[in-house]
C-alpha cells in the first residue's frame, strides 16, 4: 500500500534544488508541520513532501486507532518492546516515497530524510540503512530502537549529515535516550551534529533557526 502525502514548495517559482521528506509524529498527520516550511526563510529552492502515517490501533492509547508510524507498547519503556514489523512496514513506505521523488528528477543526494518523534525514528532508521547515500538526516525528539542491532547494517551513509536535537525536559521521548542514540552512532563513526534545547517534546524558534541553517548549509 502506498503513503499518502502532501507537498509544498518554498519557492514554486524556481526549480527545487533538494527534496525534503518529513515525517510527524504519533497522533498528528501529514499537515502537522506544513507551516515550518515559511518559517525556516531559507535561501534556496526545496520541495517539502509531508507522508501520512497509516491508521493502526495505539497499545498504549487502549488500542485508539490513530495515525503511527509503529505501536507503542510500554511508554516508560520506548526502547524495550518493539514493533519490528509495524517500523518495517513504515521503512518500505518511506522507501517507496524515495523511489517517486528519484522517478522525478531527483538524485539520491538531493534527498533528506527528517521527522519528528515517531517520525524522526524512521527517518533515523530508513536513513542510515537506506542502500544510497542520501543528501542529509535530520531527526526532532526521538531515540533509535534496539540500537545494537540496527547500526552497522549499511555503511553507504556513513558520512551523511545527520541533524539530531531533544529538548532537554522532554516528557514523552526521555533526553536520554535521545542522547543515546546520537552517541551510539558518533561512536561508530557517523556525521551526526547534537542539538539540545530548552523545550520539552516540541519545536522551538531556536531549533527552527539551527534547521533553516543546516538546510541552507547542505
């Protein structure tokens, strides 16, 4: 089944020089983070492709049908039990997505990958075991489930740039393992930058400013 997704242009008048894939977070859907795109100000020309996460019924939400990525088993325990096939699922949709925007003109390079929470987690995921060398990975408030099984399955974006932040009173997605996960992959060698915050698990003007930079800087 293929995801449902909506674009937006920042400049509809020149041709896009990157395409940035961005992916919500648990609950939300593909126009939680359509207004970012004016805010960032940037200085070059991106298409921004927002996916829809499927609809599947939440553990931790009594089994309320939402948008998600994943289920959610444990929430005091993220990175313990864990929806390998849901995630999977979400990778070969993500994957998929890749593909349209290659069958359009763009290179592998030109391509990032970010999201938000659950979103930044497959981003996290789809990203540094994508077969390609993408243009960057970019992940807000997340964490990388089962990291010791996950790093060293591709080497092909070793060197990408990889944008990763946390609010540092985050209560949903703990800093810690946010944290975690940006050491794990530092310490195998990837290009990754950590950002912290004052926030808890959101956005802030701050976060929005260092994107805008890393975007225009790729």
């Amino acid at each position: 089944m293929s995801v449902e997704f909506v674009e937006k242009y920042n400049n509809s008048n020149i041709k896009p020089e990157l395409c940035v894939i961005w992916l919500h977070g648990l609950g939300a859907d593909c126009n939680d983070f359509l207004p970012i795109v004016n805010e960032l100000k940037l200085n070059r020309s991106i298409k921004f492709v927002f996916p829809n996460a499927p609809l599947r019924a939440i553990t931790i939400n009594n089994g309320y049908v939402m948008r998600g990525w994943y289920d959610i088993m444990d929430l005091s325990r993220l990175d313990g039990a864990i929806d390998f096939v849901g995630i999977n699922d979400s990778i070969n949709q993500i994957n998929q997505l890749i593909e349209k925007q290659i069958a359009n003109g763009f290179d592998y390079s030109k391509i990032i990958l970010a999201g938000f929470s659950q979103g930044g987690v497959i981003s996290y995921l789809a990203g540094i075991n994508h077969s390609q060398q993408l243009g960057g990975i970019m992940v807000l408030s997340c964490y990388l489930p089962d990291i010791k099984n996950i790093i060293g399955k591709s080497s092909s974006n070793i060197t990408t740039p990889i944008f990763a932040a946390h609010g540092l009173s985050d209560p949903i997605v703990p800093y810690v393992i946010g944290k975690q996960a940006s050491d794990a992959l530092i310490n195998a060698g990837y290009n990754l930058k950590w950002h912290e915050y004052k926030m808890p698990h959101s956005v802030c003007q701050e976060q929005i400013a260092d994107i805008a930079n890393w975007l225009n800087e790729l």
